[in-house]
C-alpha cells in the first residue's frame, strides 16, 4: 500500500449487504491507484456484514468500520460518510455495485483536469444479480456548460437513475450542499443542487458495473424506498414534486447565503 497520505475516501454505506459486499472491496481494493481509505457505514446491520467487514479491515488498514448504534435511514448514511471524510476528494460507492480497476483513477484525473469540476464519473454498465451484463446505460449528465442554470436545468431534464451520484467528487463542493435529504427522491435534488457549484463531466470509459437485482433500490415498492431512506417514515402523505420543487428553490437561493460560501 502506498505510504502517501490519504487524497480519497470511499463511502460505502450498507445494510444487511453481506450477499455482495465482498465483492464491493474487492473491486475497491483493486484499483490502480492506492492512496485512498474504505469507510464502510454499517447501517446497524444484523446479517453478517460485520464480519465481512472486519475480516477485510484486518487484512486492509485502508478499510475502516463505520458501526451505526442504529439504522440511520440510507439518506443519513450516505451523509454521514462524506460528513467524515478527511480527504480532498470523496466518493460514494453502493454495497452491491463493483468498480474497474481504473474507476479512480480516470476520475480523479479529469478533476485534476478541469479545476471547473466538481464531480466526474465513468460510464455505467447494468450487471444483474449474477453479475451478468445487461446494457450500457447513458447517464446524459456530461455537464460542461459554464452557466449554473445552464447545467441545473439540463441535469434536471436527462436524470433518470442517479449513477453520476457514485462519481469521484471534491469534498469541498460536496459539503456545501444540503448531502441527501431523508426524503424519495433527495439524490436528484442533490445532484442538482451541486450542479449549481461546478461542472459535472463523463470519462467516456465504462467503470461503473451497477448491480440491478431483486433487493435494489429501483426494485422496491415506493413504500420500501420510504422505509429504506428514513426508517419509521410510517405512511403519510407525501407530494414528491411539491416537495422537490421546494427543494430546488432552497438548493438556487441557499448557494449564495453566507452559510453556503463560508462553508466551500
């Protein structure tokens, strides 16, 4: 392992993940690049995703064990992990999904290359559950545009499945966004919302295997999604687009509150 300090972080936020977490740090560990540490938020998980996790970790100082007293809720998670990151940049990648051996290393150089940027991802190729390919899936969120509303609305207008999301980031730009909302639906607000800091850029290299299977996200009913983003939602009412639309006008006015600057 590189002795370099640490310039990345990897969050891998997970609950009962233990079928494909394994897999997940392989592919993390594999990569060309070394200097980057693995925090592995267990959600409170009661499987065996524990015990994968330390079994890597003793093998991996790069790997470290992020143990929840309880289910935070994925949005919470997913916060919490960049909210810890120590490094320049950071990324997210999903318990059931693998990335190419190149994955950070493509990233961080179109970041280096464009100073502009505020996140860049590969191209995404489904896999199944088996790992089988499905299809190469265009994202259409290469965002070169150099006006903010040029960039939010385009963003707006072509995102579907949220992959550009597990792209590499600088943490900076991350955190002066709201992260993720407790909320269905806050990873494309999210995404959004940064969009109006930099530019998001594609490496038209496919190093995103995204895992689509019967326990993913997109396959649970709208109930479950609820559930899964913030446990104890219970059954009230929620109007998605009121809500984002709300969401996006506090995203276009809180990037230029004090708060919003101070923080970047």
């Amino acid at each position: 392992m590189s002795r370099l300090r640490p310039r990345i972080t990897v969050g891998v936020p997970v609950y009962n993940g233990e079928r494909y977490l394994g897999s997940t740090l392989d592919s993390l560990l594999n990569q060309t690049v070394s200097d980057f540490v693995v925090l592995v938020g267990d959600n409170a998980s009661t499987d065996g995703t524990a015990e994968i996790i330390h079994s890597y970790a003793a093998r991996d100082p790069r790997v470290r064990h992020v143990r929840h007293a309880q289910n935070l809720g994925a949005a919470a998670n997913y916060s919490r992990l960049c909210q810890m990151a120590e490094t320049e940049f950071f990324r997210w990648s999903a318990a059931d999904d693998c990335s190419q051996p190149r994955f950070l290393e493509a990233c961080l150089d179109g970041l280096k290359r464009d100073p502009q940027a505020v996140l860049v991802y590969p191209r995404i190729m489904l896999i199944d559950a088996e790992g089988q390919p499905l299809e190469e899936y265009d994202e259409g969120l290469h965002l070169p545009h150099e006006r903010p509303s040029d960039r939010f609305f385009t963003l707006l207008q072509n995102i579907r499945l949220c992959n550009a999301l597990y792209g590499l980031a600088r943490t900076k730009a991350l955190r002066r966004t709201r992260l993720l909302g407790s909320y269905p639906g806050s990873d494309i607000v999210f995404q959004a919302e940064l969009s109006l800091y930099g530019k998001i850029l594609e490496v038209p290299e496919t190093l995103l295997l995204r895992r689509m299977h019967a326990g993913s996200f997109t396959s649970m009913t709208l109930q479950q999604q609820r559930e899964f983003v913030n446990p104890g939602w219970g059954r009230g009412v929620e109007f998605y687009r009121w809500r984002h639309w709300a969401e996006y006008l506090r995203s276009s006015c809180g990037r230029h509150s004090p708060q919003a600057s101070a923080s970047g």
